[in-house]
C-alpha cells in the first residue's frame, strides 16, 4: 500500500470505481474501514480499488463493500460525505440478510464513538495502576474528578448512541437525544429504585420494569430504530404547518413509555441472555472460550463483523463490573501484532520491512487491520501464526482466571493494565503472561515457519551488478 495525502483525489476514485452516486444506497465508516452498500457492484471494481494508492484491502462482507484504508479512514469518509451530500441518505432502504442489517448497524453506530470509548478506558486504567502505588491519591480531589470524567461516556452511553443510530436509521437527531436523555434521567433512577424495593409503579395501567439505562446499549439503539419508524408516519399524518411541532411531541410521547415498558426489558434481558450463555461457556471451560476467542476473533475482524460483540462485551460489565472476553480478545490483538513485527525481523525485503513495522506499530494501539491485510494475511503462514499465538496465550491467562475490571474501547497490549483487580494480583500477572506468552510463541513461529518472502527488486540488482563486476575482473 503505497501511501496517501491526497485523500479528496483517493474519494473521488473510490466513487467513481463503484459507480458513481447513484449506485451508492447507503456508506459509513468504522475505525479502518470505509463501508458502502451498493446498488450493484461493478465488475473489478475491488480489483481496482485494491490497487488505488492508500487502500489496504477492499472486503465484501455483511452486505458492504468494505474498503479498508487505515488509520486516515476519517479523512477519506469526510471527502466521501462532501462527494455525496445527501444523495446516499435520501436513497437508501432496508436491504440484505436480516444478519447483514444487524452487523451494518453495529458498525454504524459504535465506530463513530470507539476512541471516545477507548480514551475513557485508558484514563480508567491508568487511575487504577496509580492507586495501587499510592492509596492516599484514591482519597484526593484529583482523583474524583478524573474518576467521573473517566465513566462519563459511559454514563451517557445513550445519548452518543442517539447520535450515531439517528444518523444510521435518518430520523431526527435533537429528538433522538431527547428520548435517550429520558432514559438517563435521575428521576427515573429513582423511579426504578422504588420499583426495586418493591412497590409498583405503572404508567397507563401498565407496570413499569426497574431497567435502568446507564452505559446500556440496546435499549437506546432499539428506542431511536423505533423513533424512525414512528417519526416518518407522523410525519406523513400531520399537516405540514403543525408538524414541526407536534411531531417531535408526539414521537417522545409515544417512543419513551414504549422503551420504559417494553424496549428496555426485553432488550436488555436478550443482551444480558446472549452475554450469559458465553459466561456459561467460560465458567465450564474457560480454556476452551479463551482459545476460541484468542485464535478466531482476528478471523471474525477480516469480514468486519466483530462490532456485534459490543452489547455483550457492555452487558458483561454492567451486570458483573468484569468481563473475561475482552481480556482473551486483546491476546488475540497481540498475536497480530506479534505477526506483523516478526515479519519485520524475518523479511530482507526493505519495502515489506517498512510496511510491516508500521502496521505492527498500528497495531500497538489496537488497530489490526493494515498488520491483517497489509502483511500478515497477505502472506498467510504469518496470520495462522498469529491465531496460533493469540490463542496459546489467551488458554495461559484463563489458567490465571484473568478478567477485564475495564472496558477497552480498542483492545490490545496497552489496555492490559485494565487486567488489574482491585482485589487480586493473579488477573493482572496472568494477562501480562498470556500477552508474553502470545508475543514470544508468535514471533518464534513465524522466524521458523517463514513465508514466501518477496524479492527485493533493488537489492537483487546490485547483488547481480557486484556478481557481475566480479566476473568482469577475473
């Protein structure tokens, strides 16, 4: 992949390749990845767009055309959105497998706010290892104010989420926010502590569930999925002279209670089910989910559909403040690593060297992608060496019992330290040996499998110069 400044002139190639903008229905973008659903997908376009200069990669996967660029993927979408306006929004319709819709969503909705995320988990992380060299800082004015600063995106989960899924599902952003807002408000807090006490509460006639919505998931993303469908019927109903005010009335009146009475319990208790048939798996067997988290979940982000763990990974935390997923998941995200920076050392072929310790340094901060189709997919015994890897270390920390006491928005070798328990020492130390572990076992692997390594063009030039200056001489 060659590399990429011009990132209006890379939009417009894009574009042009799949079609233009009338075959574009929908487009968003996650960490790496730009994501287009399209009308029809041209013949060769992934072919050309592969070769285009700053393109690590072009998947098709999940109902998109996935163009993986990286870390200036932001820049990319931003020109792309310039390209399109509103042309993309106005056209696009559910279309694809029900399975498809789902992972687009996920995308969708969490890519936009990962770093805000992963920026709150660090500053959480390093908070818990300053307190376990000074207990006097836990008592400080300072740490309450990091402390909050650090949950509030958390806390506020939701409403980052009314932002993003408004955009996914078209319906009014101000009054998705305003519906989640509800969802967090204190008065409900207290309504549901009283409904936990005990004492019923309805509304209508109809009792009220004591769900309480903080750093929750599916119950804002399915509330604004409800809004949008209410949204363009009352609109459609209503007089155009009344409607800018009674629409957004009537759709917080109506999506609101709807979330309190049914949304919110039935979602949450279908995430709080999926992430509890896991836990059954890793309480049974924790070797047995560490090694298949460890050894496929790089496997699941070639097809870009690892956002659906999300709500799983957030319910894991909410009900039990811990999660052992995420803590196999970043074992997996040191094995590619590992891969990209053994090849690194094994490789003579200078361009694959540079290509190879940029993506490992990428991959540092949790970012996989250009290691996977940059280097270590591209020449496979690398990324089977890194599956290998990943999972080997992820068995070694579940013998440790090693969980995650924080939620890392990008796991990999800098968020280990979200290993650390309050009350143990072994979840920390066992997340540092599984990560060593998947490190040194990776690296060996590929120093002694190899790969077809290429030729260096230049320096297979002046090897046959000199050998042919030799010649000359005798």
């Amino acid at each position: 992949m060659a590399g990429i400044r011009d990132y209006a002139k890379l939009a417009q190639s894009i574009l042009q390749e799949v079609g233009g903008k009338s075959n574009i229905v929908d487009f968003s973008r996650c960490a790496t990845r730009l994501r287009l659903v399209l009308e029809t997908t041209p013949d060769e376009a992934k072919k050309r767009i592969q070769g285009l200069p700053g393109v690590i990669a072009v998947v098709e996967s999940a109902g998109q055309f996935q163009v993986v660029i990286g870390i200036h993927v932001a820049e990319v979408y931003s020109q792309m959105a310039a390209l399109l306006g509103d042309s993309a929004t106005a056209a696009a319709k559910p279309r694809g497998r029900i399975l498809d819709r789902v992972i687009a969503t996920m995308s969708a909705v969490f890519a936009p706010i990962v770093y805000i995320l992963a920026a709150a988990g660090i500053l959480q992380g390093l908070l818990i290892v300053i307190n376990q060299f000074s207990v006097a800082f836990k008592t400080s004015g300072t740490y309450a104010v990091l402390n909050f600063m650090s949950w509030t995106p958390f806390v506020f989960l939701p409403v980052f989420i009314a932002m993003t899924a408004s955009r996914h599902f078209r319906c009014n952003p101000y009054v998705a926010v305003l519906c989640c807002c509800a969802l967090i408000n204190p008065e409900w807090g207290a309504i549901a502590a009283k409904i936990a006490a005990g004492e019923s509460v309805t509304f209508l006639g109809l009792p009220l569930a004591k769900t309480l919505y903080g750093a929750s998931v599916l119950p804002p993303l399915f509330l604004v999925w409800a809004l949008a469908w209410v949204e363009r019927r009352v609109t459609s109903w209503l007089p155009e002279v009344v409607s800018a005010l009674f629409a957004p009335l009537i759709c917080f009146l109506v999506v609101v209670p709807l979330t309190l009475l049914a949304i919110g319990p039935v979602t949450t208790w279908a995430a709080n089910g999926v992430a509890g048939g896991y836990n059954m798996l890793f309480n049974a067997f924790p070797a047995l989910a560490a090694a298949i988290i460890g050894g496929v979940w790089q496997i699941i982000v070639i097809f870009g559909v690892h956002w659906g763990i999300t709500p799983v990974v957030m319910a894991n935390f909410d009900a039990n403040g811990y999660d052992s997923f995420q803590a196999f998941q970043t074992i997996a995200v040191i094995g590619q690593m590992s891969a990209a920076f053994g090849v690194f050392l094994k490789t003579r072929n200078r361009e694959l060297k540079t290509r190879s310790l940029s993506a490992g340094v990428t991959a540092v901060f949790g970012i996989t992608e250009p290691a996977i189709y940059g280097v270590t997919l591209r020449y496979k015994k690398p990324f089977i060496c890194g599956c290998i890897g990943g999972a080997t270390g992820a068995v070694v920390a579940s013998l440790f019992g090693s969980l995650y006491y924080v939620y890392a928005g990008l796991p990999g070798i800098l968020t280990v330290i979200n290993a650390i328990s309050p009350t143990s020492s072994t979840s920390f130390i066992g997340e540092l040996i599984g990560s060593g572990v998947a490190i040194v076992l990776t690296i060996t692997l590929v120093m002694v499998v190899g790969f077809d390594d290429p030729v260096d063009e230049g320096a297979a030039r002046a090897t046959a110069a000199e050998g042919s200056e030799r010649a000359a001489s005798v």
